[in-house]
C-alpha cells in the first residue's frame, strides 16, 4: 500500500491505487519524467532528459515554487518565439544584438555575453556598456 514506503515508488513519485484492481501506480511529480512503468517508474529530473524539451540554446530550470520546467535562453542568445515556447537565436541575429547600427556584433569569451564594436570609421563616443558609434 502507499502507506508503506510510499508503496515502492521512488522520491520523485507520487503513489496511488489503480480504482478497479487497487494495485500501486507510481506518478512522477511535477518536474521530473517516467522512464520506467507506472508499478516500477523511475522519475528523472526532466532537465536531465532532452534538456527537458527547451531549446539547444535554453538553459533548463525548475520554478521555485512549482517545480515546472522553465526554459530560458542562455547568454548570448534571444528568444524569438511567440508565446509560451522557447526559441533561442544568436542575440547578433536579432537587431544587431542591441548594439548600434554602426557597430559590429560579436560574443566575448568565456561568458558569450553579446560585444559591441565600432565598426570602421567610426568611434564610440558612449561607454563600453552602451556603445554610441559616431562617424570619424
């Protein structure tokens, strides 16, 4: 019974009678996937499982309060997609990258933060923050 070490399903599962046969059926919780039969399932963290379904370019999370996955774009990267889904392009390829029209759009190592440089024949009269390129 569930009563008795959660009726063998793992930490990650929740335990329940099958209505018509009483056996154990084991739920994973929120934020983790089967990988195993309802009686023996074994829960992953679904971010350990395909990145849980985020994009290449997405780091996997979990919602502090949930456990939902959240999928959030890396440094460096955009998300271009409308609504709930996440589609993380080269921040470069999206609007020069905020940088300004006259500069170049490139990543620093080691972070991939997006580096914006002025292009030539023009000088950064901004900071190294916010990068204002002005004719020569």
């Amino acid at each position: 019974t569930c009563q008795v070490q959660n009726g063998g399903c793992g930490v990650h599962a929740d335990c329940s009678h099958d209505s018509k046969t009483y056996a154990v059926k084991c739920t994973c919780k929120t934020g983790y996937t089967s990988s195993g039969a309802d009686i023996n399932a074994t829960c992953t963290d679904t971010c350990q499982v395909n990145n849980g379904g985020c994009d290449n370019n997405a780091n996997c999370l979990h919602d502090s309060s949930t456990n939902e996955v959240t999928c959030v774009c890396k440094t460096g990267y955009t998300d271009t997609a409308a609504g709930p889904r996440v589609e993380c392009i080269d921040s470069c390829q999206v609007n020069n990258g905020g940088c300004d029209m006259n500069a170049i759009c490139d990543h620093q190592s080691p972070d991939n933060a997006v580096k914006c440089t002025c292009k030539m024949g023009y000088t950064n009269t901004g900071s190294a923050s916010n990068v204002i390129c002005t004719g020569e």
